[in-house]
C-alpha cells in the first residue's frame, strides 16, 4: 500500500500555518502544501497594525516567516508545490499536483482568496506595465506621478495612503458615494492632502499602450465619461476564494467560497476535510480570523482521525 499522510494541509497562509502549528503539537506529523508562494495575501500588505501581540505594527512578510518558523518547529512538514486538483470521492483522499498523487486520511483548506479584476480588456493588456494590485510591491515605481485607486474598501484606503509616499496625487475611484471602509481608515484617506475622490464612477478604459497614460471613467448615475490623466492604477475591489481545483468536490457556494456544514466546525461537506481561513469566509477575512479557524480545523481533524481509530 502506498504511503498514506495522516493529514495534509492546503494553503499557507495565517490558516495553514496556524493548522500545522496546532496539528504538529497534537503528533498528527502534518505535512503542509505551501504552494510556489508561500504566505498569502499577507505577503502583499505593508504594516499590520491589528494582529494582537504587535503593539506597534509588523509588516506582513516578517508577520508570515513567524508563522512559518513556529509551524516548522514543532515538525510541520513544509513542501514548496502547488496542489492543482482533488478526489475527494475516494479513501484515502487523493490530493494532486501535477501528475503527483498524494494520499491522505484527512485533509485541512486553506488556499485563500486572491485579488479581483474589474474584468476589462485594458486592464488586462497593461497588467505590470502600469497596472498593479499591490501598492507594497509596485508603488515605488511611481515616484512623482499621479496614480488612481479603484474601490472603497479598506484595501483601497490603505493602498491610496502608502501610495502617497511615492504618488504626486492619489485619486480613489469608487462606483458609490459612500465608502465601505472601516471608519479610522476613510478618516486618514479623507484628511490626507495628497488624496483625492471621484465618486459614482468606474474606469472603463485603462489608455495607453505599452505604459497606463490615463483612464476613462464613466459616471454611474449620468453617464458622462471623463478623462483623467496618470501613470499607475491600482486595483483594490477585494478578492475571490482559491477553489477553482475543488469544483465538483465539495460544496461551494454561488461565489466560489466553501461551505461549511457544521457551524461552528469547520466541517465541509466531505467527511475527514475541515476548511479554514479566507476560503470560507467572505465576512471577517482577518488575518486573526483566519488564524482562529486554522487552530478550529486542527482540533476537528485530530478528533476525526481519533474516531477513525476508536
Ligand atoms: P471589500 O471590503 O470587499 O471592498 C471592496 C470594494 O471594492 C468595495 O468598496 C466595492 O464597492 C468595490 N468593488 C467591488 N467590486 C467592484 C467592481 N467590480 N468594480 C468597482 N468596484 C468594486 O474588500 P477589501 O477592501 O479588500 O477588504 C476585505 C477585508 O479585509 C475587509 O474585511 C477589510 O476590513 C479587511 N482589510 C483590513 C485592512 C486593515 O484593517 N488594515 C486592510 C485591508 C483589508 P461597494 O462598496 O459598492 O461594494
């Protein structure tokens, strides 16, 4: 028979890592797919000023290499590949990368969600030559210039105010008149002088050719189009569950995200497979919460493997 892993672990970012620490401690000798970037989203984001236990803020990367240094200690093993498919109809589960069948009695998600696209042709075309989703890895990039930002969320407030370390002007493009983010991140965007809104908007062309010129915004309510001139744009409109390798395995729902048959566990709908963090979670979507639920699936799963040997 096949080598067989007691569980397997999908994802790392605060979830996965959390999963590992917690399953390693509990001798379930977890092994953790960290995909070719590990982390998640966390990787992407400068200052975290909300994780208890930072009373003055840890950048995200440094947040993550601790996560991965604590689940490493305590024996979870960390292997650098991509999961790109499941069958979950059979026993042991069978989890795939590539061409590569691992077996597992027992299996924990936690693979996120990545960021959303406004979907439009442009945006495509000038993805990296101007277009950007991430003000921590290309903001640098636009010293002096004008940049727009598109969302309201706290994504969008907390992109717009770090791009202002590089940006001559930021402007925050929002299809509503009332912005979603939390309070204190709409006050520190409303106050700062570089920052400023186009509300009842959206980009409908990103110009240019081989570099982002400008963009064409369409008002939602009157539909005048105007032209606004800058170098960089900047997508902030949130994000997508990572379950496209589980269709047809387990229950999602209407928006991709894993649903969870058994509150407050962290059950899916298949027996033997918890899911934890983002994934399953279009409400919360906090690095603690994320945290908090990969510790719930590594509890779950040791009680599952428990009565699969009682
Ligand atoms: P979000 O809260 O879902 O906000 C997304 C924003 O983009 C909304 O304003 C939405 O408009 C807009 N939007 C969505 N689809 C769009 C489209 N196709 N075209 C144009 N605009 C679109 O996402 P988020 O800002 O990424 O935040 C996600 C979670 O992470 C939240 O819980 C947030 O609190 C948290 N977060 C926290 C921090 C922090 O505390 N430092 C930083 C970042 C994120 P509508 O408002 O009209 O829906």
């Amino acid at each position: 028979m096949a080598n067989v892993e007691n569980l397997v672990i999908i994802g790392s970012g605060p979830a996965g890592y959390t999963a590992g620490i917690y399953a390693a401690r509990a001798n379930l000798s977890p092994v953790l797919f960290e995909g070719y970037q590990s982390g998640g989203l966390l990787m992407l984001t400068s200052e975290v000023e909300n994780f208890p236990g930072f009373p003055k803020g840890i950048v995200g990367p440094e947040l993550m290499g601790l996560f991965r240094s604590q689940a490493e200690r305590f024996g979870t093993r960390l292997i650098a590949k991509n999961v790109t498919g499941v069958d979950f109809r059979t026993r042991p589960l069978k989890i795939l990368i590539d061409k590569e069948v691992v077996l597992a009695n027992c299996a924990i998600i936690s693979t996120g969600a990545s960021t959303k696209w406004l979907g439009i042709e442009s945006e495509k075309r000038l993805l990296g030559k101007g277009v950007s989703s991430c003000a921590t890895c290309d903001g640098a990039f636009f010293k002096g210039e004008k940049v727009v930002v598109v969302g309201g969320g706290d994504s969008a407030m907390e992109e717009a105010n770090f791009l202002t370390k590089f940006a001559s002007q930021v402007t925050i493009i929002h299809r509503r008149a009332a912005l979603r983010a939390s309070k204190i991140m709409q006050e520190r965007a409303l106050k700062n002088p570089k920052i400023s809104f186009v509300w009842d908007s959206e980009v409908e062309e990103v110009l240019g050719d081989d570099g982002v010129k400008g963009v064409k915004l369409r008002h939602l309510k009157t539909g005048a189009t105007q032209q606004l001139d800058c170098g960089g744009v900047f997508i902030a409109i949130g994000h997508e569950p990572n379950t496209a390798f589980l269709r047809g395995q387990l229950d999602l729902d209407a928006k991709g995200y894993i649903v969870m048959v058994k509150q407050p566990t962290t059950t899916t709908s298949v027996p033997g497979v918890f899911a934890a963090g983002d994934v399953q979670d279009p409400l919360y979507r906090q690095a603690i919460t994320a945290a908090g639920s990969g510790c719930q699936a590594a509890i779950d799963a040791e009680r599952y493997l428990e009565s699969l040997h009682g």
